[in-house]
C-alpha cells in the first residue's frame, strides 16, 4: 500500500545518504590507511628502505619520504616498478617542465571562465574547479597547459601535511562538442604517471549521457586506485556537495558562501583581456557521428542541454540511480 511504499522509500534514501557520507569520509580520510607516513608495516619500511637506495631516488634529491611512499603507493610498494614510475616522471618534468608554465599564457580560460583553483575541500585539500561545457577541443593542448598549471597552483597551496589536491568537474553543460580524447589521455596519463598518487578526489557533476561514450574511453586508462578516487554526483548533488565542502570554500553557484568571480580576479592580476582570439567551432571527438546512418542521436546544437543523465554503473556510488529518480 500507498504508506508501506512511503516508509521503503525513506529507508533507502536513509541508506544511500548513509553509503554516500561513508564514501566521502574515506576519501577525505585516505591517511589514515597503511602505506603513509606512520603508519607503515614492516615489509612496507623496507620497501621504502629499498627504494631509496635505487639511483633514480638519489638521484630525485628534491623528494622527502612522503613523495617516495607516493610512488611506492601507486605501484602497490613494487619497488622495481616504483623505481620505473619515479624514472619516468623525472624526465617527464625535465622535458615538459610543467611547473614553469606561466599564468599569462593560459589566461584565456580564466577569462571564459572555463576552470579555476579556488578554496579547498573539508580534508584542506586545494582544489580546482571546471566547467567542462566551455571547454573547446581545438584548444586541447593549450588546455592541456592550463590543466597543468591549474594542478601546481594547488600543489604550491598545500597545507602542511598534505600532499593531495580535489578536482570538480561540472559537466551540467556538456555536449558532445565539449569531448576531447587528446586532452584526456595527456592530462589523465601525466597525472598517474608523474603525478602519483596526487588526486584525492575527482568529483563529476551531472554528467549527461553522451558522456558515456568518452567515459568509456577513459574507464580503461585509470588504475583501480585512480578509479577509487572518482564519484559521480547527480539529482540533488549541492547538498551532496556538502559532504565534500564547507560553506565558505563551496562556490555560490553551487549552494555555498565562496562568490568567486574567475573573470574579475584575472582582471586583477593580469589587466584587460586582449583581443579575443577567433576559433573554429569544433565538432569534438564525437563530431564524425554527424550524418552517420546508425542508431547515433541527431546532432544537437552546442546549446548546453541534456537530452538524459549518464549515471555511470560500477564507476560510482550505485546509489546514483536512485538519486535521479528521486
């Protein structure tokens, strides 16, 4: 009957609300599992004992302990895999030297408003936000730039003991124009690979179905402990939100007190924007779809709007269903 539906209904909200603070909580608590400073068991001291000793961790002098358990973390304290990974991320910064780029060369997407850093998470974990329906594919590698940029203003904001910074993917907007498989691969590779164990926590905001498929694409690039760290958030995600941040660090627009005003603050810093740039109008990654005689949707216009929501199956809370039927 009509209440005995009514109670079941309560139940399960109380039961996903209750899955869903659980799963922040070990997110915003990721310290307290083995593997980090003081909290290391024998084989695990030995491991670091061990790859300390390796020519490629003398050899990165500028690391402490807590970046060399970063490695071993990420490889499962394998320490000749550790020992590759560090290999590999030392000349990666060397080639690309990511922590020099500049904040006048990517202005363009503060200006757009299309991502920022800003405030941080209820962990004090700086964290960078992106409103990926402005994001514009021809312009994937300068974004690729930008991305990089983004995540050494966060590691430059650290707080002491803290080594993980939180990224906020906003997806309301996106459409099939805003997908980049370049930025991607690039962005998602440089931070497991030369980034290890730096994310700690990737939330994805309402994201729509045409989602789906670069979803797909990206699903097999992450480890399982990148995967770990990625919620999905949709239906009522500012309350949600919540669970992640404060009021003060939580952006107006999504329900906290931060009115953060990306275009001003880079007025301030920087002066004037130049003349805009004009861009071919991409298509992105899914553009060839158009005119395809398959089962594929019609192309729609770049105007924002969601035809339905992607809520991810095993990848997220499987709660999420619910949560957009609600």
């Amino acid at each position: 009957n009509w209440l005995t539906m009514g109670k079941n209904k309560v139940k399960k909200k109380a039961k996903r609300q209750a899955k869903r603070e659980q799963k922040a909580a070990k997110l915003l608590h990721r310290t307290l599992e083995p593997g980090y400073l003081g909290n290391l068991d024998e084989s695990m001291q030995a491991a670091l004992a061990e790859f300390k000793s390796r020519p490629a961790a003398i050899a990165a002098n500028h690391l402490s302990d807590g970046d060399f358990l970063r490695f071993l973390r990420a490889r499962d304290f394998d320490v000749n895999a550790a020992d590759t990974l560090l290999t590999q991320a030392e000349e990666y910064f060397q080639r690309e030297k990511p922590d020099q780029i500049q904040l006048a060369n990517v202005r363009l997407f503060y200006d757009r408003g299309v991502a920022f850093q800003r405030g941080f998470d209820r962990c004090g974990r700086p964290t960078f936000w992106t409103n990926a329906g402005l994001h514009d594919p021809s312009r994937s590698d300068e974004a690729i730039q930008h991305s990089l940029y983004m995540l050494h203003e966060c590691l430059r904001n650290l707080p002491p003991n803290e080594e993980t910074f939180t990224a906020v993917f906003d997806l309301t907007e996106y459409t099939r124009a805003n997908s980049d498989l370049n930025w991607t691969r690039k962005f998602v590779g440089a931070v497991q690979n030369s980034y290890p164990e730096r994310l700690g926590c990737c939330l994805i905001l309402n994201a729509p179905w045409v989602f789906k498929f670069l979803w797909n694409a990206i699903k097999p690039m992450l480890s399982q402990r990148t995967s770990d760290k990625i919620v999905f958030i949709g239906g009522d995600y500012k309350d949600k939100l919540k669970l992640y941040f404060d009021d003060d660090n939580l952006l107006h627009k999504y329900g906290g007190k931060n009115k953060f005003d990306v275009v001003k603050w880079i007025v301030d810093e920087l002066g004037p924007p130049p003349e805009p740039v004009e861009t071919k109008k991409s298509k992105g990654w899914f553009g060839w779809l158009k005119g395809s005689s398959s089962s594929a949707p019609e192309e729609e216009e770049d105007d924002g709007k969601h035809d339905g929501a992607f809520m991810g199956s095993d990848e997220e809370d499987d709660d999420e269903d619910d949560d957009a039927q609600d």
